[in-house]
C-alpha cells in the first residue's frame, strides 16, 4: 500500500468514525475528529467556526431533533477531500428557528465535503449541501392539519 492510499484509508475511516459518533450524540470524538472544528450549511448560509461554535451547533440542532441521524453513507475520496452522500432524518421535537415543534419526520439527501489541509488527518472543515426545502416542507403544517 503506497503512502496516498494508506492516508486515503486513514481519512476515510475518520470520516466514518465521525459520522457514527454524531449518530451515537458522542460528540467529544466528533470535536476529535477535527483539526479545526467548522461546519458550513450552504443552504442557510451558517458558519459554526472553532469548538465552542459546533458545540453549539450539536446542541441546538440535536435539541430541535434529538434522534437526528444519518443513513446509507456513500464515501467518495478526493484529493485532501473526504465526499459524503447520506439521508440525515430526525423527528421536530423541539424549537427550531422559532419553529414551534411538529412531532413530524424528515428525510433529506445530502452531500457533505470533509476538508483536509495537504498531507492533513484530521478535518478542517466540513461543508453541507442540501436543500432546505425538502426539511421544511416535510415538517410545515399543512391545511388538513387544523
């Protein structure tokens, strides 16, 4: 195994592992996971940069859906690039941007680019695409819903 393929693997595999502990709310390995801790949701412009900011992404996002988890994870690797597809669902059981709680599920795609500085193997950033559309209009109320 060449020295790219071993650190291919390596990133890999903490990808993997960060992804599972997000799913299992260990977020002390998730923050491990990284160099620097920073996410960007595309889709609502938010940055979360350094520990303090992504714990506070983990627990307002997990307050207004604690079983948030992602499924049937698709690994792709590029060069200082860890690609992620993946279904992320949960259930609206608390406040989300003064969104009154629905009770109601998501399911959405998603595709998340895990960032690594050259010859890096830990993550210095991890950038979300999804449309949030496809959330909201799965937990909006709806007219037969009065």
């Amino acid at each position: 195994m060449s020295a790219d393929e071993s650190l291919r693997d390596r990133r890999l595999a903490l990808v993997g592992r960060h992804m599972a502990s997000e799913n299992e709310l260990d977020f002390a390995t998730t923050l491990a996971t990284f160099d620097h801790p920073r996410y960007e949701l595309i889709a609502t412009g938010q940055v979360f940069d350094g520990p303090d900011e992504v714990s506070g992404y983990y627990r307002s996002s997990r307050a207004a859906f604690p079983d948030q988890r992602n499924e049937h994870v698709v690994l792709t690797y590029a060069e200082d690039t860890v690609v992620a597809e993946f279904d992320l669902l949960g259930t609206h059981l608390g406040e989300l941007a003064g969104m009154t709680p629905t009770g109601r599920t998501f399911r959405c795609r998603m595709c998340a680019l895990f960032l690594f500085a050259p010859g890096g193997e830990r993550i210095i950033g991890e950038r979300v695409y999804f449309d949030q559309g496809t959330i909201l209009s799965q937990l909006a109320l709806t007219p037969d819903d009065d």
